[in-house]
C-alpha cells in the first residue's frame, strides 16, 4: 500500500528502533471512522507499529478493501453517508463495544467535526486529530478569517460575517466587485464553491452553493470573497504536539485543480524562495497556535504570481495530498499522529526537517474529463496499478483501496486511486509520473488516467507555470481532437480477437484463417470513439496481410497470454495488452487506451429515432430543483433541472428551443444512469 522513502537527515536505522520501542506506550487498539484509500493507509501504519485495528462499514462497502486489512470490522449502517459514516452515535457505540481506545477519523465525513472530537472524550477515548476547541475555531471559514485578521495575517477581500440573507450577500458581492468567489462557511474539497462573474447571475448560485453546503456539511452558511486572477493554491503542513511544539513541514503546490477540487499536487512549490517559505511556515505556525492546535493540520494559502499570500483557510486534519509531504520529508505523517494523540513529543523538530528531492500526486478518479468531468460509477472489470514494488527506493507509490472486481458506487466520493512519484528533482517525478500513468490500466468505468498524462505534459505544467485556472486557460490542448486509431491497435485488436482462449490441433479449428487451397479473405468493421472503420484482413500462409486506412500491414508470430498480446508487425516486434469485455475490445498499447466494438448497422437500426424528445441522466443521481413546469416553453441552454450525485450538482439544460411536455420525476427521486428525466420537443426549424 505504501512504500517509503527515507528523507535527508533521518537514519532509517534509528528511525526503526525508534519505532519499536515507542510502539509499547502508544495504543493498542484504534478505531478508524472512515472508508477508502486513507482507512487502508492507516491500517497500514498502525499494523506497521503493532496496533489493532477496527474498521467500521456501510452495507455498501461490506467487502472493501478497508474492512479485510482491519483486524475487526463493524456494520454502521445502509450506504448514505448519513446513515453510516456521519453517525456519531453508531461510531462510537461500535468503538465501545470494541473495547477502542483512540479513533482515527481520517479525512472527510467527520474529521472536522466538533460534536465528534467532543464525543470520543466525552466517552473515554483520545480522538486522534486536534481538539473540539480548535475544530471550533477553524471549521467556519467566516470565524478563522476573524481569528487570523485580528492576528494580522493578510485576508483576501471579502464578507466573512454571519449575516447569510440572499439580498445582503450581494449588496457585499457588489461592494467587492466582481468576479467573486461564493464559499461554504464549513465547506471542504471543492463542495459548496460558486465563481459568480455578474450581479444578476448572483441569486441563482447562491442558491445552489447553499444546497451544496447543506447537504455535504449540513451547514448552509458562506462566505463572498474576491476571485483572484491567476492565483497558486500553496499549502502549509503543519504539525503540534501536547508539550508546546509545533513545526510546519514546507509547502505543497495545489493549484491544479478542476471545479475547485485538486487534481494535481505536488511538494516543493515550484519557484519557492527560501524567504517565501519561511515567511508562509511561520504564518502557518502562528495560525495553529493561536487556537492552540495539536495534531496533523493544513494551513492554506491564495497567492498571487508576485509572491504575495492570503490565508483562505485551515483544515483541522490530514489532507488526501499528505504523501507528497511524506515523499520529501522521509516521513509517517500517520505515525506522528498517532505519537502526538498517545502524548508523545514531535519526532523532529524544525531544524532537523529537511527536503529532499521533489513527489507528485495524482489522484485517479472514475470520471469522464470530456464530458465535464461527470462522475462515472459501475465495476472495475479489470485493474492494473503500476508496480510500486519494482522500485526500490520508493519511487513511485499507490494508495488505493480497490481491488479488480469492485464497484464505484454512486454513494461516495469517486476516487479510485492516489498515484505518488518522487524524483531527485521535478523533472525526474514528472518523467516517472509519466511512465506510471502509461502504466495503468483499467476497464469500468470512465477515468481521468488520459487526461492526466496529457495535463503533465502540456507545456504550461512541465514549465511550472501554475495557476487555478490551467485547466481551463489550455483547455485546447487537453481536449484534444480524437486521433485517428493507431495501426498497431487494430493490430493488437485482430490479433486477440481471432486467438481463441483455448489452442486446438485440429486445422480446422484454427482461427487464423487455414485453408485447404488457398487463402481467405474477410472484411471486419469497428467503431472507435464514435466512428466507423473497416479493415480487410487475408490470411496467408506466410501470414496475416491487413489493410486499413489504406495501408497494407504484415502481421507474423502472433502469441497470446490471457490478456497480453504480442506480435511482429512488418518485421517490427510490438506488444499490449487486449481486454475483451463482451464486444468491446480495451486495447492498451505504449499509454494509450481505445475501445474498439462490433460496428453491426441492423443492431442499431431505429435506435437514435425520436431521441429529440428525451433527456437523460448523465449518471445516477437524485433531483434536487425542478426549474420549469410542464408545458413551458423554454429557449436553449434554459436550466430545467439540477441533479445531485456524489455530492456535486449537475445542471440539466434545454438542448434547443421548445417546449417540456412532461416532467418524469419529482425533487427526491433517486434516478438511474441513462433514465429519461422529462420529455422534450424542440420546435421546428
């Protein structure tokens, strides 16, 4: 789950006796108040340093990967997360009858919140994280900006008060002036965050980011700030143990990110300056202390392209880009918790931190980058991850918790796998980045993995040009026109389609295309991203002969081993791997990824006829807002309506002119992929 990288000025020697024999004194038994990849890397350190594990489950997750690394495992509850994972009162009654003493609760779901860290006190256990006081002041974006201006730290301009009436949030917007930035009060993750470019688009995203807020944090309060231009998203690791101490472990660069939520992070911050640095550390210290911080938190910082820095906000525990921090430190982040909770001292102290070398993040999401990034859900029917343990030194790192064969579910967040390099220097952890993404492969649901490596290699990345907006500024050339499918695919293709599974000596069974006298000709057709190709392919003697694209191939000494496929193409010896899923073929060939189908015309007759009058679900969700009536007419791109799924709302939109004629669900309604959702006539033309 998790290979190390032993840091500068740390002797991995020492580091291990240390470990040992602090392990006696620390807990013997935790409970781990979450799911996923983060539930996984906490029971790796804990079984790391000798101390058992509880993990806790939904219906939904009842033969994850969390529950079998954890020595017990309790049912909290359906698939909701607030029916299970946001129930305090089932949490802690699972850590009683378990006999736990401490609880981890990882990121998200209750790890910032209060009533938690209250209630594992209140019942006799160490909450492993900060405490309530310190939630307290920092959970409301509103009240830490208070915190942090009275303790002179630069605050971007803004309203960040407790008045929340609709018409008073945009007198304040108009004051500021626009663009500004609508944030969820007690938000995290992207959730609840509007850019709200003029005054009369200023109701409707109100609106919208506070049924967000509600339902994510069950807290519908924001705040209005000014959007920054260009800005970096740079984040301060800090760290503070019960005797007074408190260090910051340098900064992560987080700018990358798509609907305000990272997709790329990375340690150090490119074209940090050593001033800069410690200025930024040393604010971020003076914000854990004053609230009298104790355990793992992140300090973040806006900061504009001149060096200047504004405190946006601080979350109170440990962020999904800590292994980057890990990376560069030679590190356990999840160990200093662990110590810190059991009162012990910090590890390290602020001179003995050092650098060394650089780590990038990239978090593998089951999503469809070209088509707005929607959520994508169903089984991983095949999942290969790179080998982390070909590299000796920790080059390369996953933290994930899934296994080939399990569902991205519509009930959590879908990330499906943390993907961490470290290099001697950026260009290093970029070029193995790289090669680790070329290296993935999966089948299921849609992914990100393509677009990734095209986002590491466009010029304004690999430059260190970075800034929130990149994705979108270079969205040319990270959605790129569909290429034309590469030879060597379809060779790859005809190859495992006509490879039986089983070998026979009988000639007549032989699928590559024996004849008596002669040789035989076939015609085969595909449809690869919505086009239609044909390939004409004579089997020889001497061979296969293909024609495609009007170019004549020769394909010689074809081998197969269940999914991986080799063969000599024109001489020149290529291999791949083929997943065959039904008729879709996943062709995986030098990082590239096609699916490659059955093209049959009578199949699809009549199919696309009347779908003028359907909209359908993008994915599966819930209706939260209808926003038109049955028998309206409406122009095009009217919002009709709004659908929430994993926690994000997705707005539904009029593709044309016309009129609704019937609206086939109501607000509440769980909906299914694909599910007609109204009725729609567009008007003539």
């Amino acid at each position: 789950m998790m290979s190390r990288h032993p840091g500068v000025g740390r002797d991995p020697a020492t580091l291990k006796k240390k470990e040992i024999t602090g392990a006696v004194c620390m807990f013997k038994k935790i409970l781990i108040a979450n799911r996923g990849e983060i539930a996984c890397r906490v029971a790796a350190t804990a079984r790391r340093l000798g101390i058992r594990t509880v993990a806790v489950y939904s219906q939904a997750d009842a033969q994850s990967q969390h529950v079998a690394m954890c020595d017990e495992s309790v049912l909290i509850g359906p698939a909701p997360a607030k029916e299970s994972y946001l129930r305090i009162d089932r949490i802690i009654a699972a850590a009683r009858d378990t006999g736990t003493e401490a609880i981890h609760p990882g990121y998200g779901f209750l790890s910032e919140n209060e009533e938690f860290a209250a209630a594992c006190e209140t019942n006799g256990m160490v909450f492993i994280g900060p405490p309530a006081s310190a939630i307290r002041a920092m959970g409301s974006k509103s009240a830490a900006k208070a915190l942090m201006e009275q303790a002179n730290v630069p605050l971007v301009p803004g309203y960040h008060g407790e008045r929340q009436e609709a018409d008073f949030l945009r007198e304040q917007a108009d004051a500021i002036g626009y663009p500004v930035l609508l944030k969820a009060s007690a938000g995290g993750g992207g959730k609840g965050m509007r850019i709200v470019e003029r005054s009369e688009d200023f109701a409707a995203a109100l609106a919208s980011c506070q049924r967000e807020a509600i339902n994510s944090f069950g807290d519908d309060r924001v705040l209005v700030e000014k959007y920054l231009q260009r800005p970096r998203h740079i984040e301060i690791q800090v760290f503070a143990d019960t005797q007074g101490n408190c260090v910051y472990l340098f900064e992560r660069d987080c700018s990358v990110q798509r609907r305000h939520q990272k997709v790329l992070e990375e340690a150090p911050a490119p074209g940090m300056t050593e001033e800069r640095r410690q200025a930024m550390g040393e604010a971020a210290v003076n914000a854990a202390r004053a609230v009298d911080y104790v355990g793992a938190g992140t300090v973040e910082f806006i900061a504009n392209q001149d060096g200047s820095f504004y405190f946006m906000e601080m979350n109170t525990r440990l962020q999904v880009e800590h292994p980057v921090t890990e990376l560069i430190t030679g590190t356990d982040l999840v160990e200093w918790q662990l110590r810190v909770a059991a009162g012990e001292p910090l590890p390290m102290q602020q001179q003995d931190l050092r650098i060394d070398g650089h780590a990038i993040e990239a978090r593998i999401y089951a999503e469809n980058p070209e088509k707005g990034f929607l959520p994508s859900t169903g089984s991983l029917l095949h999942l290969r991850l790179p080998d982390a343990v070909a590299f000796a030194h920790g080059e390369v790192r996953i933290d994930a918790a899934v296994r080939q064969g399990d569902a991205i579910t519509p009930h959590y967040d879908p990330m499906i796998a943390k993907l961490i390099v470290h290099g001697d220097d950026r260009a290093q952890a970029l070029a193995r980045m790289r090669q680790s993404l070329q290296a993935m492969e999966i089948v299921g649901p849609a992914t990100n993995v393509a677009f990734l490596e095209r986002l590491i290699t466009t010029p304004a990345f690999t430059d260190a040009e970075l800034d929130t907006g990149l994705i979108e500024r270079h969205h040319a050339l990270l959605f790129p026109p569909t290429e034309p499918v590469p030879v060597e695919t379809v060779a790859l293709w005809l190859a495992k389609l006509a490879m039986p599974d089983t070998t026979s000596h009988d000639p007549w069974d032989s699928p590559q295309g024996w004849r008596l006298n002669g040789n035989y000709h076939r015609q085969l057709r595909f449809d690869c991203d919505d086009q239609a190709f044909e390939v004409v392919l004579d089997y020889r003697r001497d061979g296969w002969r293909m024609a495609y694209q009007s170019q004549e191939t020769i394909l010689t000494r074809i081998a197969i081993d269940q999914t991986s496929v080799s063969l000599s193409i024109e001489g020149r010896r290529i291999s791949g791997r083929v997943v065959r899923v039904d008729d879709r073929f996943h062709v995986f060939w030098q990082g590239q990824h096609r699916i490659l189908s059955w093209s049959d015309p009578m199949a699809h007759a009549g199919e696309h006829e009347s779908e003028g009058g359907r909209l359908t679900a993008p994915m599966p969700g819930k209706i939260v807002q209808l926003m038109v009536a049955e028998g309206a007419s409406v122009e095009k791109g009217t919002p009709l309506l709004i659908m929430e799924a994993m926690k994000m709302e997705h707005t539904i939109s009029a593709p044309a002119k016309g009129k609704v004629e019937a609206l086939n669900y109501a607000v509440g309604d769980q909906v299914a992929e694909g599910a007609q959702l109204l009725s729609f006539t567009p008007e003539a033309s």
